[in-house]
C-alpha cells in the first residue's frame, strides 16, 4: 500500500479535501466516492476540477458545523502559518467521531533533509509524529491509525535528485519510524 491507497482505506462518506488544488489525490478521491460525496477547499483554484470545490482557507472554512464524515489534508498542515487553527476548524466542520487524515513530511527524517527544501516561504509548520501526535490530542482528537510511507516521484513535484528514488525507497524499509519520510495520521474526532 502506498499513501494514497491509504487515505483512500480511511476515508468515507462526505467528504472534505483541504488544499486539493495541483493534486492528484483529488481525482483519486472523486473517483472513488463519486463527486456528490466530495468537497474540496483550497486558496488557489486555478482550474476546473471534478466534484465540487471551493476557494477557500483550510484556517477559516465556510461550512456548517458537523457538515463532514471525513477530512482530508494531503500535504496540506506544512504549508500553514497557523496549523492549529486548521485543527480546530477541522474538528469543527467533521461531525461527531468524524475522520481527520493528515498526511505531511518529517521534520525528523534525514532523507527529507537530503532531498527536499523545507524552508520557507513554502513550509512554516514541518512536525514530529510526537508533536503532531500532541497538537491532535490537544484540540480534541484520538490517533487511530498511524504509517509512514516513501515519497514517490509523483507526490515530490519540488524534490532534487529525482533520479535517486530508488535508493530513498530503499532506505525508507531500513529506517525506523520516527525517521522516515512521509507520516499519515489518521484521528478521530472526540
């Protein structure tokens, strides 16, 4: 399984995708859940996607109260100068033990620091499992389920050394969890 198979394996129902714009998850997502069931937000939309969707902060979403089954931030809470207010937007707009799955780099993996450029202007909040660990329990969610996967070329449009992932493939088996690259979370509403 790889990460998308895995947002795919804990998602259901209606559905909200945060920051979907230039991702390739969003058509995944539609495709399974067919394009009544899904929603997506982002700041920039620049073009014209299956499903509905919207242009939108993931820090101040316009929707109802419990609206969503599922929540969906692919590559998503990095990019965000206020990461907690997503959270409790999140749980927010997900109804009562709704799913929120978070996939996002590791601050600790050493093949991120190798490959990729984590500074900003495009990332302003990069996490540990144990700190995003916290940040969810704080704001009113349980860890449900927790993986790390390899980055593949198609989920690393920004990376250097493309030619070398097979060797990050390879490494990411060998690595412990805390080390290696790419973390999905999925926690529950409380």
């Amino acid at each position: 399984m790889n990460r998308v198979g895995f947002v795919l394996e804990n998602a259901n129902g209606k559905i909200l995708d945060v920051g979907f714009n230039a991702c390739s998850l969003h058509e995944k997502i539609v495709e399974k859940f067919g394009s009544n069931n899904v929603f997506g937000i982002d700041i920039l939309v620049d073009k014209k996607y299956r499903g509905n969707y919207a242009k939108a902060s993931a820090e101040e979403m316009p929707f109802k109260d419990k609206a969503f089954d599922s929540i969906i931030a692919g590559e998503l809470i990095e990019h965000l100068k206020k990461p907690e207010l997503f959270i409790k937007e999140a749980k927010r707009v997900l109804k009562s033990s709704g799913i929120l799955i978070i996939t996002t780099p590791n601050r600790k993996s050493l093949i991120n620091r190798i490959f990729h450029s984590y500074e900003a202007p495009l990332h302003f909040s990069l996490f540990t499992r144990e700190e995003l660990f916290a940040l969810l329990e704080k704001n009113g969610f349980a860890i449900s389920c927790f993986r790390c996967f390899p980055y593949t070329k198609e989920s690393s449009a920004g990376s250097r050394h493309k030619r070398l992932f097979f060797l990050r493939k390879l490494c990411h088996y060998f690595l412990p969890k805390g080390l290696q690259e790419n973390m999905c979370f999925v926690a529950k509403k409380l």
